[in-house]
C-alpha cells in the first residue's frame, strides 16, 4: 500500500496548493478539498456566529458585524465559508476585496461607501436585476464635471460601471481624490440614503421576489487598512469606524466588515462596540502550545509541551495539500513523501506558531529548494531565513515590550498592538479561559531571547 499511496502524490498540483498568497474559495470543488476546519482548537466557531446572527437572530432585519485577526492567520478562508453556507441557506451574498477599490493607505467613509454600492450593483447586473439610476445619475453629472472626466454609460442602469470609472480616475491620484472626497463627504448621508432606498431596496424586493432570503455584504480587507494618523490626529481605523461607524452600520442589508486588529486595543474599543451594537469576533491563531507552560527555550517546543489536537490538525492540512485524494486516516503513512522524518514535519508545524501563511510561506519555500521528501537540513535553512528577517526589525524597545507580554501573556494598548502582533512578533491565541499571548517561535530560539530567559529563570 505505501509504495502505490508514495506514487499519488503530484508535485505540481502540491505546488499550486501551497501558494500562501492563494485563499481557499470553499464554496469551489477544488479548493474545498483542502480545507481544514480548526474551529475545535481555536476556541470558538466565529463562522457559526456570524451566520447565526444573521440566518436566526435577525428577525428579518439588517445586520451589521465586525470580524478580525492577524493578517494571514485565514480570516479570508473563513469569510469565503460563511458565504458558501449563507447561500447554501438561499442568501445572496456579494464577497468583495475593498483592497481592489480602496488605497488602503488612505480611505474615508464615501470610498467605502461607493465600493460597496458598485460590488452589489455589479452583482445585480450579473443576477440580471436592473436598478435605475435616480440620484446617481445625478451624482455621476456633477462628478464628471468636477473631475473633467466624461461618465459615459451604455444604459442607464449601469451603477456599477459609473462607480468603477470614478474609482480608477481618482484611485492613484491623492489629488483628484481629495477633490472628489471634499465633494462628497458633505452628501454622504444623501448618498447612504440613495444606496439604501435605490439600490438594497430594489436588489432586496427583487430577490425575495425570487425565492432568496435577501442580500448579505462581505467587504473584506479592511483590516489592512493603514493606522496612519488622519491631519486631525485620529487614526484611520478610529476614524472610520468609531467616529463614523454610525453611516457604515446603516446599510439596509446584512453587513460583515473586516477591522484591523489594533481597534481591539484601543481607548475607544468600548465606543466601537457601543456604535455597532456588537461585540467584534477575532479569529485566533491555531494553538500549537497550551497556555499552561511558560514560554522560554526553543527546546521547550517539542515533545510533551506540545498541544495535540493543533498540532494534528495543521499535520493534517500538510498532508492534506500534498495528498486530497487519499483518506484522511491513510495520509500519516505518507509522510516519507514528504519529509525524512516525521519529526521535521513536526517541527513545521510548531515552528508556524499555528499561524497558517506562514506555514505555507515554509513549506513553499521547502518547495522551492527541493523536490520531496523535505531534509532536516533544507527546512531549518529556511527557518533561519525566515528568523533573520524577522530579527532585524526588532528594536530594543520592542525587545522589552516582548519580554513583558511573555511574562504576562497579555497585550494591552495600542503601541503593543501595533508594534508586536501587527508584526507578528507575537500570537494571539484563545483557550476556555479567553485569550492569550504568545511569542512567535522563531524568536524564541534566539540568542538575544534566550539569554534574556536564562537571566530571568
């Protein structure tokens, strides 16, 4: 069976499935077949949540939730399962990346607003649902004459192409930008107000009229959007989503938005939740190491102190990518496929953290050294390059923010936020006791932690 089980294994299907720039769409054949749900080691099933809020506690009403996480922990995977059980459930839900329509380094409450208003006209056009113009047309006159650029429509119906034609004219222009935003935020109320009665209404009748239990918004990617200060001191995420979160929530329609993690930190966390009604969902990293411990050497990674049922299920994704087709309790008897051992398979894994790209970055980068079965040898060259770069954007400042959250496995405010797990300098993990912190393990083998560790055993 092992030498026939050896032979299944395609090395560029395993290359394509590593990508870690690739998201998961689950609601695809193909991709679904790799999917690995880690809801029973992360604590909590968010997915379940949100879709509940929205399938059973609604009452018919719009919705509006917050989701977050680290960047690349599998926020995207999950939100692409969350539409696949909406629409299994008859909902049409419109999945968008506003880092498509938006400079993420500079966003204001309209250019949300237009982004959505074009992803779900443009979903409407497709579904063969035509929505007028009414004040669009309107806004998209006075616009071209502001901008000096014609918004030439071949219908009358096309919001979406009037959007898109001014998103592209002012996208890479910080100056017609600005120009259009001082046009605009004056009439954001008027135009939240045109979204809702001409476009969700309409889009909302229309399908219900057709069966479907109405419209559900996934904009994701706003939790990449920058913390650079607004000229009046308030950073982007407080602006958008504590100062003016009141219009994001007005949308008539069910809304899941993206936020950056650092809001979870911030003096106004309590505004945050008060303006949304809702307490923002995190999606945390997959444990690879129980709370119970303390985090010191590098040796401390092994063996017993390691969290089993995180560490099989990340096993499982390893394998899973390499081999789909294969039975889920017949793939361990592959890993000399893959690895020499199975202890640098192991040591793959908790390297990762439990944090999924980067998991993925390691094994593709394996991939780009060598053929399988990965050596001992190849995979921890890779580590220490991935280690090198990490340590040197770490200050001595940051280095003692570091010590202190693995003292207290906490982090509290922003700067700590910001500096340590936007960095991935530390993980958040969640337990039955809540949340906790833990250093990335590619730090806990260096020299400047170690030392730091013998000095305070």
């Amino acid at each position: 069976m092992g030498t026939q089980l050896l032979s299944d294994l395609d090395l560029v299907r395993f290359y394509k499935a590593c990508n870690p720039s690739k998201t998961l769409i689950v609601g695809n054949p193909d991709d679904k077949q790799y999917y690995i749900d880690f809801a029973s080691v992360r604590g909590t099933d968010i997915i379940r949540e949100l879709e509940r809020t929205i399938t059973l506690l609604s009452g018919n009403q719009p919705t509006c939730q917050l989701f977050t996480g680290h960047i690349g922990c599998g926020k995207s995977t999950e939100l692409f399962r969350l539409k696949d059980k909406l629409e299994k459930q008859g909902y049409h839900v419109v999945y968008f990346e506003s880092s498509e329509d938006l400079d993420m380094g500079d966003v204001d409450v309209s250019d949300i607003l237009l982004a959505i208003a074009r992803q779900v006209s443009e979903s409407m056009e497709k579904a063969q649902i035509k929505m007028q113009l009414g004040y669009f047309q309107k806004l998209f006159s006075e616009i071209s004459e502001l901008l000096q650029t014609p918004i030439e429509l071949a219908t009358e119906t096309e919001i979406s192409v009037g959007i898109a034609k001014i998103t592209a004219k002012t996208k890479d222009s910080p100056r017609l930008r600005s120009q259009l935003r001082q046009y605009l935020e004056p009439r954001s109320s008027t135009i939240l107000e045109s979204i809702n009665k001409e476009l969700f209404e309409r889009a909302n009748m229309e399908l219900k009229r057709r069966g479907k239990n109405g419209l559900v918004v996934i904009v994701d990617n706003l939790d990449r959007i920058d913390n650079s200060p607004k000229s009046w001191g308030r950073t982007q995420p407080e602006y958008l989503f504590v100062d003016r979160g009141e219009q994001l929530k007005k949308l008539n329609c069910h809304v899941v938005y993206t936020i950056p993690l650092t809001l979870m930190f911030s003096n106004d966390y309590g505004r945050l939740s008060s303006r949304f009604g809702v307490k923002p969902k995190i999606l945390p990293m997959v444990p690879v190491q129980t709370r119970s411990r303390k985090l010191a050497t590098g040796s401390d990674f092994s063996g017993t102190l390691d969290y089993e049922p995180g560490m099989n299920l990340l096993r499982e994704m390893v394998l899973t990518r390499a081999f789909p087709n294969v039975p889920s309790a017949e793939r361990l008897e592959l890993i000399p496929a893959l690895f020499d051992s199975s202890e640098t398979l192991d040591r793959l894994c908790r390297i990762s953290g439990g944090h999924i790209r980067r998991l993925l970055m390691l094994l593709y980068s394996c991939l780009q050294q060598e053929d399988p079965p990965f050596s001992a040898e190849c995979l921890e060259g890779v580590i220490q390059e991935y280690r090198d770069d990490l340590i040197r954007a770490i200050t001595a400042d940051e280095w003692e923010l570091l010590f202190r959250v693995v003292e207290n496995q906490r982090v509290t405010g922003e700067e700590e936020c910001h500096t340590l797990l936007r960095s991935m300098f530390v993980f958040e993990y969640r337990d039955k006791s809540g949340h906790w912190f833990g250093i990335n393990p590619l730090l806990a083998e260096t020299k400047k932690y170690t030392t730091w560790v013998s000095c305070n055993c």
